[in-house]
C-alpha cells in the first residue's frame, strides 16, 4: 500500500466536498476510499441502458456519501458487487 500511495494524496470521502471547493483537484494526484453502505436496484435510463448507483462512506461522517453511478462496461463487471465492499 505504501508503494501504491506513494506521491499520492488521500481525500476522505467526508472531506471530497470541502476539497472541491477549495483545490484544484485535477492538478493533484489524489486517491480516495469508500465502503459501499446503500446500492439501489440496476435502473434502465431513457436509452434502455442499465445503470447502478452506490452510496458510499469513509464511516467518520455517515452522514456525509457521495453518489456513484456506474455506466456500461462498469455497470455490467461490477453491479453484484456487495454492499459492504471497500
């Protein structure tokens, strides 16, 4: 883990708000996780496609998730994954 965040900086989830509106974070390389706490049933969107959506959590703030949705090639490799998974 060292080696992969190496020159990396970590966002906590609970602070990804905060961060956004006061850096630049296209301009640092930055990693974030989050523990998958609520996952809606697949959607179809209007073109028919199939779509997931995550709710995710750093668990310091569980009030604070951030929304993920999850299109295509994603959606199809990763929609069972379980709630619970970091």
């Amino acid at each position: 883990m060292d080696r992969k965040m190496a020159n990396r900086k970590l966002i906590r989830l609970s602070q990804l708000k905060n961060k956004l509106a006061t850096e630049n974070l296209e301009e640092i390389d930055w990693v974030t996780f989050g523990v998958i706490v609520k996952k809606v049933t697949p959607q179809s969107a209007n073109n028919g496609r199939t779509f997931s959506i995550w709710r995710l959590n750093d668990l310091r703030d569980l009030s604070a998730c951030v929304s993920l949705f999850l299109f295509g090639e994603v959606h199809k490799e990763h929609w069972k994954t379980d709630q619970g998974t970091v």
